[in-house]
C-alpha cells in the first residue's frame, strides 16, 4: 500500500475511507432510509441553529473586511521575498473553477427564477413575479453567491497557507489551527479531529456539486444532441469526467487545473458578453441591473448578512433551504477551497489575498448573475420564454431554454456544455489534489494514485446519491459531512488573528 499511495498517512486514511464506504454501501443498500435520515439529520441543523450560521458567517466577513484595513495588512504569505507562482490572472481563474463554477453555471438563470417567485422577501411586499421583483431576485442571489462564501474561504486558506509557507508546516487542515495550538497542531486530537472533518465535508460538497454537474450536463446531452441518458449512461458519463480528471491530474496543478480554469474563464467571458449585447433584455437594462445591485448589495450587506425572517412567527423554510442552506454548504467547501487557495497563493500579501480570493470574485459575480440572471427574468415577465414554468419541472432546463431562444442557441448551449464538463473535471481535480494532500501529511505533491482514489470517490458518491436518494439526499450529505467544520471555521479566524499578532511582535518562527 505505501508503494502505490506514497507515504500515506494511515490514521486518517483508514478512518476516513472506511467511514464513507460504509455511508456508500448503506445509499445502494437502504436508499431510502439513507436519504430520510441524511434530510432528518440536515433539517435538524437548519431549523434549529441558523441564527448561529448567520452570526458566525457574518461575523467572517466582518473580520476579512478588518483584514483588508488592518495593520497587518502588508504582511506577506511566505518568506519576504517569496512571488506569487501564478499570474493573477491564472490565479483568480484557479480559485472559481476549483469548486463554484459549476454551481455558478447550473443555477445562473434558475435561482433568480426561483427567488422572484418564491421567496417570502419579494411575496412580503406583494411583488412575486412582476417587473418590479426582479432587482429583490437578483439582489437575493447576490447574497446566496457573494461575499459571504469566499470570506469563508479567505480565512481558511490564509491560516492554512500561512504556517505552511513560513514554518515549512504540512499543508493540512490542522496546519491552520497552529495560532491556538502551536506545534501541536497536527499531533493533538483536535488537529487530527479537524482533518477527519476537513475530508469528509470535501467529499460530501463536491460529491453534491458534481451530482449537480451531471444532472446539468446529461441534460444538455439530451437537449443538444437529443440523447437521453439513463442510470447506465449517467455512470458511463462520471466514468468519462473521471478519466479526463485523471489526464488533467496527471499534468500537475501548473499545467492541468491551470489550463482548464484559463480556458473555462474565457469561455465564460465569451458568453457573458454574447448574453450581454445579443440576448433577450436590452443591453441597457442589463447595465443599469448592475449598477443597481452594487449599490443594493453594498448598502444592505449589515442587514442581509443577518436577516433571520423574523417577520412572521415562524421562520418560513425558505430561509433553511436558500441562505442557511448556502452557507452550510459553502462551510462544508471550507476545507477544501480553502486548502486548494492556500496551494495557489505563496507570495501574495494579506491584503492582495483578500481581495483576490473574496472582492475580485464578488465583482464576477455580480456581473454574472445581473447579465444571466437580468435576461432570464425578463425573458419571463417579458412573456418572451416560459422559463419559470420549465423551470419548475427541471432545475436544468433553465440556461439551455434561455440560449435556446436566441440566434445561435444550439452552438451556445454547445459552450455551456463544453464549460460544465470542464468545470467538473477541474472541480474533481482540485477536490481529490487537496483530500490527497491530508492523506499523505500535507504533501504538496502527492501521487497520482492518492488523487486518483478519492476523485474516483468523489465521483462515485455524486452518481450514487443521484440515482438511489436524488438531489435532497446529495444536498443533504453535503451539509450532514461538513456542518460540523463550522466549528473549525471559527477556530481558524482566532488562529489566524493570533499568528498575524504573533507576526508583528516578531514571535511567529
């Protein structure tokens, strides 16, 4: 076994493999009382601790925010004269295509559908579904994708990063609780605890997020080439998305995820602006759509960071099932996006880091759901395409419906396509690059074989909860494995203030 997996560390990786595959072998066996038990279980956290979740991811921002401004602000991930081994470019290109990309395509025009006729924010003020919800809609998206997420993630990565690249520590999970617990950070039981915790929540997201990409890309199989895909045909695809990652594994991070991410943000752009100037909403609505929303976005963040819908007597589930929903799962990618950042980003400054991993990919988003989720909106009030009636019957339909509509809509719904399968292959890559990295001490480079077994895990808990529990049960795995970490989430933003003061009182070596 140490031959094949190369200096694996077997206190982990025994516990962890065996503890998903009994949860792997209990979804083929007792599907449905695997899927009742893994919602049970989700609905518990939701219903009964999001006052928590809003607090403590609010209070993350809050935090990264300080960081931008703070004294320690020019303090430098690495050695003082270590540069950043990517472009920024590259680097910003990495950091959305090792995990949110997918989501970011699958639900750019369903959920600002969804939330226009739906959410108890917009029906409150008696606007579901008309002209003057849309800004509400996007507005709510804004919230479920932005800030909130990446400072999750910019707290995770720096106090990973931080330690590894300037005490030469192991890049693990408990590598970024040294502030607390120093040296002891990956012997003691809570570090060893936090990195158990770390590869279960990477697996249990990323398994939800290629469930999704799946779901959406055999829907674009049918629609575009008008091949249904089975149970048999969902696995023959995994297996092809499996075998791409392993190419791509193959190359490194230099060069595969690398590549993949530059390609796929260009890609993107290119639709985005093909959206922009010759979809469905005038050009001129879709830009005062994003003037609007950054100024909304920017001027209620305090309150929506912590709106809690006390507005009737009973907090209504859409609150559970959107913002707690996103924040649980955005908790359970902290491990791995944020050791994957970590990875990417020697040599760039607490500031540069912030506003690369958290403002930048804000900005994206904002133009990325104003365009898409702008034009799906009023597509549909607008009375142009049906979406939001396809839409309820399919979660997938919605972006290929939207470019189905346009001059060219076969050939877009190609590049979507082809954005999906690479997202996905770039989302296994980094996904099963960082759970390697646990297993084997924090290796920066571990073998080909160790990234290759848990992407194939990874890809293999997304098609079997799909087809034996579908989406409530892959959703719910995702926040069941990682809603635990939201302990360790808070545990790294007082290490991370720790090792910065430690820093500037010149006690951190």
């Amino acid at each position: 076994m140490e031959k094949i997996l190369k200096g694996y560390d077997p206190k982990l990786f025994w516990p962890v493999l065996t503890f998903f595959l009994i949860i792997l072998i209990c979804a083929v066996a007792f599907p449905k009382e695997t899927e009742k038990t893994f919602i049970t279980a989700r609905n518990f956290m939701i219903f009964n601790f999001s006052w928590a979740i809003l607090l403590g991811v609010g209070f993350t921002l809050f935090f990264c925010i300080y960081l931008i401004f703070s004294p320690y602000a020019d303090i430098k991930l690495g050695k003082e004269d270590d540069i950043p081994d990517f472009s920024f470019s590259a680097w910003i290109a990495m950091l959305f295509s090792c995990g949110l990309g997918i989501g970011f395509v699958f639900y750019s025009v369903t959920e600002p559908l969804i939330h226009l006729y739906k959410a108890p924010y917009i029906a409150d003020a008696g606007l579901t579904g008309t002209a003057a919800g849309i800004p509400r809609a996007i507005h709510l998206t804004l919230l479920d994708w932005g800030l909130h997420g990446w400072a999750l993630f910019v707290v995770a990565g720096w106090a990973i990063a931080y330690p590894a690249y300037r005490l030469g520590k192991p890049m693990t999970v408990a590598t970024g609780l040294y502030g607390i617990l120093g040296d002891r950070c990956n012997s003691s039981i809570w570090g060893r605890l936090a990195d158990g915790l770390g590869a279960l929540g990477t697996i249990g997201g990323t398994a939800t997020m290629m469930g999704l990409g799946v779901a959406s890309i055999s829907f674009g199989i049918n629609q575009i080439f008008g091949v249904q895909l089975d149970n048999v045909g969902k696995i023959i695809l995994m297996l092809f998305l499996i075998a791409a990652y392993v190419i791509s594994a193959a190359s490194g991070v230099e060069k595969g995820i690398k590549i993949l991410s530059q390609t796929n943000m260009t890609l993107a752009g290119i639709l985005l602006l093909i959206i922009l100037f010759w979809g469905p909403a005038p050009t001129n609505y879709l830009l005062n759509m994003i003037t609007q929303m950054t100024g909304d976005y920017v001027t209620k963040l305090v309150e929506f960071s912590f709106w809690s819908d006390v507005e009737g007597l009973k907090q209504r589930e859409w609150l559970g099932w959107w913002v707690v929903f996103y924040w649980l799962w955005y908790i359970s990618y902290i491990p791995f996006c944020g050791g994957f950042i970590a990875r990417i980003s020697r040599g760039r400054t607490l500031k540069e880091f912030v506003v690369g991993v958290m403002v930048v990919p804000m900005i994206l988003t904002v133009l990325w759901f104003c365009i898409w989720g702008g034009s799906a909106t009023y597509a549909d009030v607008s009375g142009i395409v049906p979406l939001w009636e396809k839409v309820q019957l399919n979660n997938e339909a919605g972006i290929y419906l939207l470019l189905g509509s346009m001059k060219g809509g076969w050939w877009l719904s190609l590049i979507v396509l082809t954005n999906l399968i690479i997202f996905a292959v770039t989302t296994a890559d980094s996904a099963s690059f960082f759970i390697a990295m646990q297993m084997t001490k924090g290796s920066f480079n571990p073998s080909i074989a160790m990234r290759l077994l848990w992407g194939a895990i990874i890809g293999l808990t997304g098609i079997l909860f799909q087809l034996t529990g579908g989406f409530a049960a892959i959703k719910s795995l995702a926040i069941v494995l990682g809603g635990p970490f939201f302990f360790v989430s808070i545990a790294f933003i007082v290490s991370t203030y720790k090792m910065l003061k430690m820093t500037r009182e010149n006690r951190f070596n």
